[in-house]
C-alpha cells in the first residue's frame, strides 16, 4: 500500500482570491515580514498497489481527471509506502 | 527570506465528507485500488526572516491564529531558504 501525498497549487499568474486574503489578514494582524500567500488543495491517497512506478501512473490519472484542473492547476506528489 | 510549505489535514476521527466524496468519485471512476482519501489544505508563505528557527515560530503562531483550527485541525509544515 502507498499514500500519496498530493498538492493542487493556482498556475503561476492565475489569480489566487483566497491566498490574497490570507495576505491582507496577516499583515492588518502585524505580520509584516509575510511577502506573498499561495492557498492550495492537499490531497492524501491511500492506494493498493505493486510498486511505485505503476503507483505513480494511476495517481497521474487520477489527478488528470479529477482531482486537477489543468487549465488553472498544477500539481505534484511524493509516495510514501506504508 | 524562506517559503513555507504548510500542509493542514483534518484529525484523525473527524469526519471528512469532502474526501468521502472524492473517494466515492473515484470508485464510480473504477479505481477500486484507492483504500481512502483524505482532503487538506496546502498553504505556502513567503516570509522575510534571518534564521530558519525565527521563521518556524512565526510559522506556528500564524497557524495557530489564522490558519488552523486546533479543535479539528492538525498541520505540519517545511521550511525552505529562497
């Protein structure tokens, strides 16, 4: 069994509403040394599977199809086996 | 400056019904090999700072006061120099 530790982050340049006001509430909470905030999707998968390669492939999927919108999103993850 | 890579997950026990949701999604897709799913958020903070352990404790304090909410809540999170 592997899980997939998977973050969904804004592609550069698209813009991040929610990040955005992250920022603003930290800094009127004084936290002046925050320069930028970036809010993404954390997504752990707990998948059956032989190895890591084969593992890999079906998480690639599964973000292509569900999990990531590509036009706005872009994505990694590490496998841990467990 | 240092990024922070903050990953915030639900509790073990509470209830996740956002990732209930994706984990039925993927069984109706017939990815019957994903066992469980839990969904979280993914914060990256860029933050001035002079050491990496002066920027841990802002880390912890921004978490505690905005970011996290302790009841349901757990985070853990990587510093990186950028």
């Amino acid at each position: 069994m592997f899980l997939a530790k998977i973050y969904v982050t804004l592609k550069e340049g698209v813009l991040d509403p929610q990040g955005n006001a992250v920022g603003k509430a930290l800094h009127s909470m004084n936290y002046k040394e925050v320069q930028k905030v970036k809010v993404g999707k954390y997504v752990e998968l707990y998948i059956e599977g032989e190895n890591a390669e084969e593992v890999g492939k079906r998480v690639d999927e599964i973000c292509g199809k569900l999990l990531v919108n590509p036009v706005v999103e872009q994505y990694s993850y590490e496998l841990v086996e467990v």
